[in-house]
C-alpha cells in the first residue's frame, strides 16, 4: 500500500538534522555547491561518510562526474549562506564569489568559517529510488568547538539549544 507523499515529507519533517554545504570540483576546474542535510557517518575504518543527492538535480550530475567532495558543517550564524546554496537567493549567480572558499587536500570547495568540515575522495556511489548515495573517504578534516550548528526542523531554519539538565 502506498503512502501519501504529503504524509511522508510530514513524518520526515519531524527529523532534525544539522545543515551542510556539499562541494565539488571537476578535473576542469569547476566548482559547484548545494545545501543539504542528508549526511552522516558511516565507517570509522576506514573514515566514510555519505550523502544523499536528488537525481534531479544539477548538482547530481557534476558528483558523478568528480571523484571529490567536501562536506561543509554549517554554523548558527550561516543561514544566508544556506539559502545562497539552496538556490533561495536568485539575485546571487556565483555563489562562491559571493561567500568565498579556500581547499584542503582533494582541492574540493571549503567554505569561510563553518563549523566543521570532511573533504572526501569518492569512495561508491549506490542508485537509490530518486536519489543517488555518494560515499566519500574521509582524507581530512575540521571541528570547531566553540560555534553551535545550523539545524534545520520542520521546513525551518534554526540553531541547537542545549539542556539545561
């Protein structure tokens, strides 16, 4: 039986979950950018990670042609630059001239002042329904410790409040 679809991007709603910025570069030298937040840990040993990418989209087509990405960790005070990679900001054409980046080992995109950072070699990449996972191996990374974490819940953006107890 079947699902509303409604029903299900309600449920799926209900999970909340930090806010990345997944980064690219092909052997060309383009760079492209989305915001996502279908990412987690997947390995310890070795270091993986993966991401789950709408097949529909631009963004998609460069991945599978790149054998690099980075996963940007966004902070509290970065929901601009979310909406700038989500493609809310339709007067912003060149996203990364507008926000800036530097790179670390892959040369994938490592965006100014995140929370934390994986830039990854693609390591598999799994077809799923809509949807494409890409595994990355982790070959460095970034944590800082004093930001809070953009967290996006409920088709709204906000930040983490820790308990009090």
């Amino acid at each position: 039986m079947a699902i509303d679809p409604q029903l299900f991007k309600q449920a799926m709603s209900q999970w909340a979950s930090g806010v990345t910025i997944i980064t690219t570069r092909l052997p060309d030298g383009e760079i492209k950018g989305m915001t996502a937040s279908s990412f987690t840990s997947v390995s310890m040993n070795p270091y993986l990670i993966l991401i789950c990418v709408a097949k529909k989209l631009y963004t998609h087509e460069v991945l599978l042609h790149s054998d690099v990405f980075a996963v940007n960790i966004l902070n509290s005070a970065q929901i601009e630059i979310a909406q700038i990679f989500a493609g809310m900001r339709p007067d912003i054409t060149d996203r990364f001239a507008h926000v800036g980046y530097t790179t670390a080992d892959t040369g994938a995109p490592i965006l100014p002042d995140v929370s934390g950072w994986l830039d990854c070699r693609k390591y598999q990449t799994i077809d799923a329904g809509d949807h494409t996972i890409f595994i990355g191996e982790v070959v460095s990374a970034y944590g800082a410790t004093d930001k809070a974490p953009l967290v996006y819940f409920n088709r709204q953006w906000g930040s983490f409040m820790p308990s009090s107890s």
